[in-house]
C-alpha cells in the first residue's frame, strides 16, 4: 500500500516519514495530512483563499460575492450564478451555488448539501469532505487512516 493510499485527498507524498506535500483541490497539506479549505475557496493554502469558486471574487484571502452574484442572492439565497428575468428583474433560473449547496431540481433555489460534504452535486453526491473525512463513494465516511475513530462513541 502506497502513502497516497493512506492519506485522503493527497497528490503527493513522502513515504518516510509519511507525509503529504501537495494536497488535490479543495485541500492544503499541514502537518503532513491535507486539510479542507474553508467552505467559501476553491483551492487554498493555510492562510486563506488562493482561488474562489465561480461567482465569487478573491478579496484579502477571502471569497465574496461579486455584483452579478449579489443581483442572484438578492432573487435566491446562496445563488452565485443565475440568469435574471429582463422584464422582472427576477431569477429565472439559478447555475451554480455557493460551496456547501447545490442547485435545486427546481432550477431556481440552492439546497444544502449533505453533512459532511463541503461541496455536492446533489442532495446524496458529495464532491469533497470536510477534515478528517474521505469520499468513498459519493459519500464522506470517517477517514481510518487518521486513527480519528471513536468507538466508544461511534463518531469520527
């Protein structure tokens, strides 16, 4: 079994000792593992937000709202990207959300994702996991390799 193999979501590794130096998007390695991003940034690093996700704006390492996301948030909450009625000014149809949701089958409204999930293509596919969580699958399950797994109480 190879180091990539023990560590989730690690691109690159040095097997001696075991640590991970180049981590897959949504994450960033500290202290040898690769931990989540904040919800809000695309890829990062452990001082902020290094890109940010469509919709959104880099601004002091930190994702915000641009103008044409704001105009969707004020028709549908948490709507990055949308199209807007001409004649109503309202959302006709919503294309992508902010980290943590998902387009509805509505088209028109974001759902949130699954727990565990920092990002979802739908409300039982997760994309990418929160710390200490793997996808297997298209769900987050406890990552064993940490040794983070309590059975005492049954929770990572």
């Amino acid at each position: 079994m190879s180091c990539l193999d023990l560590l989730s979501n690690c691109l690159i590794c040095n097997p001696d000792p075991l640590a991970c130096t180049s981590c897959a998007d949504g994450t960033y390695p500290s202290g040898g593992i690769c931990m989540a991003c904040p919800a809000d940034c695309a890829t990062c690093d452990s001082t902020g937000c290094l890109t940010c996700p469509f919709g959104t704006t880099l601004s002091n390492s930190n994702c915000i709202c641009g103008t044409a996301c704001q105009d969707c948030q004020a028709s549908s909450l948490n709507c990055v990207s949308c199209t807007l009625d001409p004649a109503t000014g309202l959302l006709s149809s919503c294309f992508s959300c902010l980290p943590g949701y998902y387009v509805a089958a509505d088209g028109v409204s974001c759902s949130p994702c699954p727990s565990r999930c920092i990002t979802c293509s739908s409300g039982s596919v997760c994309l990418t996991c929160t710390d200490s969580y793997v996808l297997i699958g298209a769900s987050c399950q406890c990552d064993s390799s940490l040794n983070l797994y309590s059975s005492l109480y049954g929770q990572c």
